[in-house]
C-alpha cells in the first residue's frame, strides 16, 4: 500500500506523516510509537521490532521502501535521540502529543468525523482482511494472542458476501 498521508507544514511535518503512517502500517499503539527507539529499527535488514503492550505478541515486522525512506530522513532530522519519534527534550513524544497528532491529521485531511490513533490500528486489520489475508496471519501481524480479537476484522469485512450468487 502506498503512502496516503499528505505532507503537512510546519517544523515536525515529516516527524508527523512517519509517525502515521507507522501507527498504521504496524498497528502500533499511542504507547508502542511513543516508546519506539531506533534500535528496533533495522536498515540493513529492512525490519522493524515491535514490542506490543497489553500482553500482545512481539513480532518483526518487514519495513517497506517509502518507510525506509521516511525514517532515515528523520533520523538525519533528529539525531540526538534513542527514540524514533522524539519531542524537543530530546525524550519520547508524549501520549497525548502523538493522540493529538493524529487528530489533527483528520482535521486537515476534512473527514467527516473525529479520529483518533487508535482507529489506525482499526484500519489495519480491516484493509488486510479486505485483501483476503487469512486470519492466522492477520493475528501473528496484529500481535493478538487470542484469535477472537482478530475475528473483529474478519466479521465486518466489507467483503465478506461478495460473491456468493455469482452465476
């Protein structure tokens, strides 16, 4: 999937747009992306480490090429930091730093209803399983312990009926 999320302005635009667009490509937590530190990031093997809260399944996960791109930009941008996605101290961006980031984002970006983070982590399950992702994989992707939390995507899958009267 390509990268949908605009460019912004302002001094963290980039810092912004990565942060998204990680948020929802690794269905990361406000807490995963806050914590996120550049030594789970693996250029050379083109990988990244997530440490899932909540009791979730640590997984590594394949980084895509616009990723890649994005967060060696950032660590150019901002150096002086272990963490990916750092605030002006240096340290991790608050939680509610990263909330109010992605509400933002939907404001300019004119959708019809408020957004929060963790809706990104909603899309995610629901944009694979519309892509005919088996659920198995689903899970191990999404870091679900227990299947019947994946289940979720698979229910309301807007594709789920299509196709069955078919001549």
């Amino acid at each position: 999937m390509r990268s949908t999320v605009k460019k912004g302005k302002g001094r963290h635009a980039h810092r912004d747009s990565t942060l998204i667009l990680l948020i929802y490509r690794h269905r990361l937590r406000v807490a995963e992306a806050s914590a996120l530190q550049w030594t789970q990031i693996d250029f050379n093997g083109g990988t990244i480490y997530v440490k899932r809260v909540k009791k979730g399944t640590p997984s590594v996960q394949p980084l895509y090429g616009d990723e890649i791109r994005s967060l060696r930009k950032l660590q150019r941008d901002y150096p002086a930091s272990p963490y990916v996605f750092q605030s002006s101290r240096f340290g991790p961006l608050a939680h509610d730093t990263v909330g109010g980031i992605v509400e933002r984002a939907g404001e300019l970006a004119a959708l019809p209803m408020p957004v929060h983070a963790h809706m990104l982590r909603h899309g995610t399950g629901y944009y694979l399983d519309n892509r005919g992702t088996n659920a198995q994989t689903i899970q191990s992707y999404l870091g679900h312990n227990n299947i019947q939390h994946t289940v979720r995507y698979t229910e309301l899958a807007s594709t789920k009926f299509q196709g069955l009267w078919d001549s």
